[in-house]
C-alpha cells in the first residue's frame, strides 16, 4: 500500500507506481479518505488476475514501510529495488485491466499510468522529486477506488481505508 505522501507513492503515485493498497502506512504518510466508492459486480474470472495486483500492490506496500523506505529514495540501491517491485505490479495491473468491468478497468489503468511515470523517473534518477510523489499521490487514490469497486468480491480482506 502507497503512502500518501503521496500515496503515490504508490500514490507516489503509484509513484506512479502504485502500490498493496492500504491507506497510510508505517512510513508516516496518512491518506485519508472519507467517501468510498461502492463496490461493483467482478466477474469470478478476474479474481485471479485481481489477486496478482493485491499480492504485487503488497510487496510494494512492504517496500514502503521499510524503515527509512523514503528516506534512501534516489540511492542506486532503493531505486533499483523500488523499481524491481513495481515492474511485476506494473506486469499485473495491466494483465487484470482487460479482464475486468469498464468502471474498475479505468481505475487501474490509471494506477498503471503512475507506474509507468514513476518507473521512468526512477530511471531517470529522479525518485525522490515533486512529480514523482504527485504520481504517487495519483497513483494511490486510483488504487483506493479499484480497491473500493472490487470490495468482497475476490475474497480479499476490504477496510474502510485499506487496499485489496
């Protein structure tokens, strides 16, 4: 789950990477929401494929609450790892988009457009700056609606500010 920081990151937008999908973190960000989306019908053969988002939006979310996660951004290091945690994140939410409905499809295509900002400021060793926590930030709203829209569906657990 991104923090806000963001929450893009993963907000970070997902740094633009988008990430497990639970509002805040240990990291010390808070990203509250007060109106949540109501869930929407997802048809059984998704569940799989949603299932790839939750366990590579928590590996991102585990990434993040590391101690000093934020604070070694634009090291060799953390970017090289923070980019290895979003590439499978990246591979699953565009995986899932096609398999689900329009509504929820927009929501993570738009978490994999984050991504793909913050994959190539991570790139261009710019981790650490502005544009990739507004990403973040971005990133992480879109991933609190999918994770709204989906809702019990797949079995996932789904608290009032938490991600599938």
């Amino acid at each position: 789950m991104l923090p806000a920081v963001v929450g893009g990151v993963f907000g970070l937008g997902l740094v633009a990477c988008g990430f497990n999908v639970a509002v805040g973190g240990s990291t010390g960000g808070s990203f509250i929401r007060e109106n949540h989306l109501k869930p929407i019908a997802i048809p059984a053969h998704a569940c799989p494929y949603l299932d790839a988002v939750h366990v590579t939006s928590a590996a991102g979310q585990a990434f993040w609450d590391e101690r000093d996660a934020f604070k070694n951004l634009g090291t060799p290091a953390a970017d090289q790892r923070l980019d290895s945690v979003l590439a499978p994140f990246d591979f699953a939410l565009r995986g899932t988009a096609p398999q689900v409905p329009a509504r929820l499809r927009a929501e993570l295509v738009a978490v994999a457009k984050q991504v793909e900002i913050g994959r190539a400021l991570i790139a261009y060793r710019q981790a650490g700056s502005l544009a990739f926590f507004q990403s973040l930030t971005a990133g992480t709203m879109s991933l609190s609606h999918a994770s709204d829209l989906v809702g019990h569906a797949c079995g996932f657990p789904h608290a009032p500010d938490a991600w599938f």
